[in-house]
C-alpha cells in the first residue's frame, strides 16, 4: 500500500505550525514575556500569509491556523521546556523575524536559524561563577561594606550559586535549590560578622543573595499583566514570590543558627 501522503500545501502548514510552536517555546523558555511571543509569532506567520490563533501559558503553547473564513483547520500543542533565562536566545529570535521579513526567507532558512539559536554554547560555568560573585562584591561595595565584606560577598555568591547548579543537577525541586543557595550564601557572608571578623552590620550578610532575586519573573509578572495576559502575569508573579519566600527562609534559617 503506498504511504498516505498530504496535498503539498498540507505539509506547508504542518511544517510553519512546527516552526512557531519552536519559535514560541524557546522564547518563552529564555524568558521572554508573553507580549513578545505572540509578537514574534504572529510577526512569522502573517510574513507567509497565514492566520494563527495562539494560547500562550507557562507550561505550553497551543496553536491553531485558521483558513481564509477564520475558521479552524488543526490545532497542535507543545510543551514549553524548562525556563532557563537566555537573553542571546530572545535578541536571536528577535533579530530573525526581522530578517525574515525583511530578507524574504524561507521555512528551511528559519528551521536553521533556530537550530543555531538552540545549540549556542553557554557561557563557561566558571566564568558565570566568577562574574556573579563580583556582582555580588559590587552591590556590598555599594552598601559600603569593607575589603572584607566585599571578600565574604564575593565567596558566598560565588559558593551558592554553585550549590543552586548542583541542586537543581540532582532533581532537586527549584524553590528548594534557590533555599539551599540562600541558606549556604547567608551561612557564609554571615560568620564574617558571626567571628567578629567584621562589623556589626552585616554588609556582607544581606548582599550575599541578591543573585537569587527573582528579577526577570517579576518584571514578566508586571509587563503580562499590563498587557492583558492577566493569567500568565499571575503565574509568573506567583513563582516570584515562591522563590522570594526560599530566599528568605535560608536566611531565616542562617540568622537562627547565628541567633543575629
């Protein structure tokens, strides 16, 4: 029997549905806010003359293309990665469906573009340890804590970040890894004024987890909500607040072992 085959502007529209649902998961993924991946997915679409419904939420993406009439042809769902925030991939993506337009490309020059945008090699994780814990350094540096209290910050961001990767390495759930980092960051910074090796006003202790806040979340929470996607904008303030309160705990926990 020969093989069941789709008329040619069938597999036309299977293979621009598969490239938005990819476009769309590797924003969302890196972090991108719900606006801008409707954006760029209606931005590729209407580029190929097509019409897409699309439903945007935090765990997956749920497209329909529509004929001439607006009305339904097939709808497919994908699954949205594990969030991992990429700004290279967001400008990447960004860049692109400018290009698109602009350029006139092709399906098969997008499918590559986004293969390439996906397999970009990630910074050194030393590299990312290091410059992190410096950031670290420099907030304390403008709480104006001492040599020392820049030395115990920079160590204790460094350090915990490093523990936040091995957890979340292990499985470990990702509010229990942000406790973790906050509590072994606190731990740190926190015996510099614990040993009397420092004043009593804990500079170091209060900037050493900083790199855990929340920021990009939050700011997705409030631009979500602005823009009208009052549900997405929820769930992403409500993951905010999920890792602030980890955040807190650990240095809860650390200010009940030193008794501060």
């Amino acid at each position: 029997m020969d093989e069941l085959r789709l008329p040619p502007h069938e597999n036309e529209r299977k293979e621009m549905a598969d490239i938005i649902l990819k476009t769309g998961t590797l924003l969302m993924s890196a972090g991108a806010n719900t606006g801008r991946v409707r954006t760029t997915i209606n931005r590729i679409a209407e580029a190929f003359g097509y019409s897409v419904h699309i439903q945007i939420d935090q765990r997956a993406i749920m497209l329909t293309m529509l004929d001439d009439s607006g009305s339904s042809i097939f709808t497919v769902v994908r699954v949205t990665p594990h969030h991992v925030i990429n700004f290279r991939t967001i400008s990447g993506i960004s860049k692109m469906s400018w290009s698109m337009v602009e350029e006139q490309w092709s399906i098969h020059d997008i499918n590559e573009e986004l293969d390439r945008l996906e397999q970009l090699p990630r910074f050194p994780r030393w590299q990312v340890l290091t410059l992190v814990g410096l950031a670290g350094s420099g907030f304390c540096f403008l709480a104006d804590g001492s040599y020392l209290d820049l030395t115990f910050t920079f160590v204790a961001s460094f350090v915990g970040l490093f523990i936040r990767q091995e957890s979340l390495k292990a499985h470990f759930n990702p509010y229990v890894s942000v406790y973790f980092a906050a509590l072994v960051a606190s731990l740190i910074a926190g015996s510099a004024s614990k040993f009397g090796l420092s004043d009593s006003q804990n500079h170091a202790f209060v900037t050493s987890v900083l790199f855990l806040i929340p920021g990009v979340p939050l700011i997705n929470a409030f631009s979500d909500i602005m823009d009208g996607n009052v549900l997405n904008g929820i769930t992403r303030g409500f993951v905010g607040f999920l890792i602030s309160f980890s955040i807190a705990l650990g240095i809860l926990t650390t200010a009940l072992i030193y008794q501060f």
